[in-house]
C-alpha cells in the first residue's frame, strides 16, 4: 500500500448509505469502515478497482437487522486487490444476508473475502457471494472464507460462497463452515466455575475480536468491544 | 471438612449405561486412588460428577455435604468445590489464557479481584507451575503440547484451590520432570486440606502422591476397594487377580463410550481454526 500515492479512508458508523458506489482510481488504495449497531436496510456497495489499486474494506455488523447486504467488488485493472473483513452477530428475529462478491477481470489482481458470523435465537445468517474470475485474468488468486458458529438450536446459519472460473492459470480457494457451538468447549469453561452466559461471551469475543485489529479508532474498537459483549449478555 | 459421596451411581452416555451403580466416598484431607482398566468407566465417573452434559446420570446420588450435586449446574458445581482435570481439556480458539483465568478466579471470589491480586496470583502460579508466564497471553490450550495442558490444568486447580479435585490421568504425557512438578503441586494442595480423587495407571505419579486409600473400578462398578498396597498389586500383576480371587470376570475394553463425546469439539475447531485446508 505505501508504494500508491493516495490513501483515502470512509468510515462510515450506523449511516450507512443504502447505495454507495465508489471508484479506486490506478495506483491509489481505498480503505472503507462499516460498523452498525443500530437497526440496518438493504444496502448495495458497488467498488471498481483501477489498475494497481487496493481496496480493503471492513464492516462489523452487530446491527439488529432484517436485510440483505450487497456488496460487488470489480477488480478491473490487472494488479488491483481487495480485502474484505465481516464480523456478524445475528439474534432475535435477525435475518441477515450477506452477498459478499469479487470480479477478476484482469490479471493478477488478488481477492480475499473473509466472513465471520455467529447466529444466535431464532436468527438466520446467510453468507453467499461469487468470486468470479473471467477468462483472461491470469495468475489471479482469489479466496473466500465463510464461517458461522450457530449457538441456539433454532438458529440458522448458511455459508455458501461461489468460485467461477474462466481461467486455468489462477489459485483459487474457497472455505464455507457452520458449526455448533462446541458444548465440550463450553463445559470446560462451566466446568472452571463460569456461568453460561459468561462462557459463551468469552467463546464469542475469541471469535469476533480479530475484527477490531482492522479499525484504526480506539474509541470505535471499544465500541465494537462491547457489542460483542452485549450480542450474547441477554440469555 | 467436606465430603464428596456417591450412591448407587448409574451413568449412561448416548443411551448406553457405563456406571452400573457405584459407591465411593472422599473426603477433604485424603487422596483415593482409583484404578481399573480402559474403558471400564474412571473418565465417565470424574466427567459425571462434574456434570458434562454428555453423560446421563440414570440412577443414584451425588451429594458434597448437604448439597444435592446433580442438581448443580457444571459452574455451581465448580463454585461448591468440586474440581476435574480433565484427560483431554479443549483447545479454544481465540480465548485468552488470562482472560479466561481472570472470569473463573471472579466467579470463585465475592467480589472481583484487583488487577493487582490477580497478576500476584497468576504470576505465582505460572511460577510454581514451571511455565513461561508468557504463556499466560496464549489462547488456552491452543497450540499446547500435551504436557503443557496438564500442568496448565493444574495452574488452574492451585488457583482455584478446591475441596475436593478430580484428576483424570494427570500424569499422561509428562516427563520426570513435569511429573515432580504436578506432583508438588497436588502434595500442596493436600496440605492445604484438600481431598483427591485420582485416575491414573501409574504406581510412579502415587508414589510421589502418597494416597490414603484405593479403589478399582471394574464393569461399571467399584470391584474392590482398600490399602494402598492394591497400587502396587494392580502395577505387578494387572487386573488378572481379579477374577481369579474374586471371581468377577473382566469386560473387554470398549472405547466407544468416549468417541461420542468429542465429535462437537472437533467440529468447533474446524469451523474457527482451519482455513479449509
């Protein structure tokens, strides 16, 4: 990233724009900030990526939602990149869709989607998205992660990220996990005298914590911090 | 001074009954050994009486004093007294060792601890242990080597300093040197006035314990129980004597108890520590 000339980052907490479409010109990086905590509505973020240009983009959503998140990256210069971190945290009645999606159109650009979530109530979190790499975009690598940990039995997590490939010179990866939450794990915290509740805040924050290291304000890591905390304080 | 005491203790896991009815008494103050062969139901016992939800108590009692046991949550239980190391303690992701020292510590005192008492203890601890107080910013059990869990689940026992503690074959996977470090610490703990109740198949970690009594579990029940000279009669001759002096024939080992209980852990592990790979 110091090699390009211009850095610009957006931030945006809760006003998040229900459409945003941005432009990261040849050689300039572009760093975007999501943090919701308040109730969220269908949203679309579209991102074009010139050549040489970076795009890294972080959102922790402890939002009580119902909606669909959208978000397109389109690397369209060869060299360009994207890195996009989710922290989520469904409960209650939440249903909450995330179409994370990344477009190769040139060569050796590098794409990593990587989702993190955790389901609890009677909640729904889906994690989908294409990583598509178009005929043409050689010596592309692109991966996508997506990991739910459902905690309540009438919880629902999916994970089905996509991988389309037009091209036969490229790395390409996808991970897609939801698992309960590991009842072993949570007798050997009861078992050392802590209660439910607290084990299952201490499982979560091991879990979603990593986001906060992506946000640069302390005052918003702190913020992030707590609603960790109070996504599982309420059972 | 306390006393943990079972009756007629039945314990199913995944609907197929391990404990067939079993008595055993221990009290503050001594050390019981118990002994038996694989499978034949010490780690369901000690995971029972700690109350892993994975094993159904069916029949009997578990009382500490005056208080129904069974009816305590794993957390109340450990609050009432009770202690398990366990055989396998788990791996999680992302929790750091303090932190999580720091939350069982809080849930043992009335009120939460200073940062100062608390890194004086933790310090100690580490110290007492022969572990790297590095360690200690860790995530728990994460990367550990077998040896490093079991000390780490002894740092734990001095911290949280029981009545009475279970130790589920506390000395597997340590060398001479680690296990005169565990048995230091469990002789500690014995001389503060706790009790033990210990599963091991060594007579190496109960020579360095000094137990009061033993007890041999067999097919789901307690075959015999006594001196401490049965360490010594189990480590020279097995359990053959068994059934030749006692006439109870010995059940053949059957693991499958155990496999159950660990599919959840592992599926856990995957879902936040491997990349898919």
């Amino acid at each position: 990233m110091t090699e390009n000339e211009v850095t610009k980052t957006l931030t945006y907490v809760d006003e998040i724009p229900a459409s945003l479409s941005l432009k990261v010109p040849a050689k300039t990086s572009l760093k975007l900030c999501l943090a919701a905590f308040r109730p969220l509505q269908n949203t679309r973020i579209d991102i074009e990526v010139g050549e040489g240009g970076t795009f890294e983009g972080v959102f922790a959503d402890f939002s009580s939602s119902q909606y669909t998140f959208t978000l397109n990256v389109y690397l369209e210069g060869s060299h360009s990149s994207c890195d996009w971190h989710l922290a989520a945290i469904a409960d209650k009645n939440d249903s909450k869709r995330y179409d994370t999606s990344v477009f190769h159109k040139k060569e050796e650009s590098l794409g990593l989607m990587s989702n993190y979530g955790i389901a609890e109530g009677e909640s729904k979190l889906v994690f989908a998205g294409i990583s598509e790499i178009e005929k043409g975009a050689k010596k592309t690598h692109t991966r996508q992660v997506a990991k739910i940990i459902v905690f309540d039995p009438k919880a629902d997590g999916q994970a089905s990220p996509i991988l389309k490939i037009g091209e036969n010179d490229v790395e390409a990866s996808h991970a897609a996990v939801v698992g309960r939450l590991s009842e072993e794990h949570l007798f050997y915290l009861e078992s050392r005298g802590i209660d439910e509740a607290m084990a299952k805040r201490l499982i979560t924050l091991g879990y979603l914590k990593p986001i906060e290291l992506q946000f640069d304000s302390e005052a918003l890591r702190q913020k992030i911090d707590d609603a960790i905390e109070g996504g599982v304080s309420h059972d | 001074m306390s006393k943990l005491s079972i009756k007629n203790l039945h314990v199913a896991v995944k609907g197929k009954e391990i404990l067939h009815g079993v008595d055993l008494d221990v009290s503050e103050g001594e050390t019981l050994a118990l002994l038996g062969p694989n499978g034949h139901g010490k780690s369901t016992l000690l995971a029972a009486i700690m109350g892993n939800p994975a094993y159904q108590v069916t029949a009997g009692t578990i009382m500490l004093d005056d208080q129904n046991v069974l009816a305590l949550s794993p957390d109340k239980r450990s609050r009432a007294g009770l202690f398990l190391a366990m055989q396998y303690p788990s791996e999680i992701p992302g929790l750091n060792s303090a932190d999580f020292l720091k939350a069982a510590m809080n849930a043992h005192a009335d009120k939460p601890l200073s940062l100062f008492q608390f890194y004086n203890s933790l310090q100690k601890a580490y110290e007492a242990m022969g572990i790297p107080f590095e360690m200690s910013k860790r995530n728990l059990n994460e990367g550990f080597s077998g040896g490093e869990k079991k000390r780490n689940e002894m740092l734990q026992m001095k911290l949280l300093q029981p009545k009475i503690a279970l130790l589920d074959e506390i000395d597997s996977g340590l060398d001479v040197d680690a296990m005169g470090i565990v048995a230091k610490a469990i002789g500690d703990e014995e001389a503060r006035g706790a009790g033990f109740l210990v599963v091991s198949h060594y007579a190496r970690l109960y020579n360095m314990i000094k137990p009061t009594r033993a007890a041999i579990l067999i097919n789901g029940r307690i075959a015999v129980s006594g001196g401490i000279d049965l360490i010594e009669k189990v480590d020279t001759q097995g359990y053959e004597w068994i059934k030749t002096e006692l006439g109870i024939p010995v059940e053949k080992e059957n693991d499958n108890a155990m496999n159950s209980v660990s599919i959840g852990a592992c599926a856990t592990r995957v879902a936040v520590n491997n990349d898919g790979k």
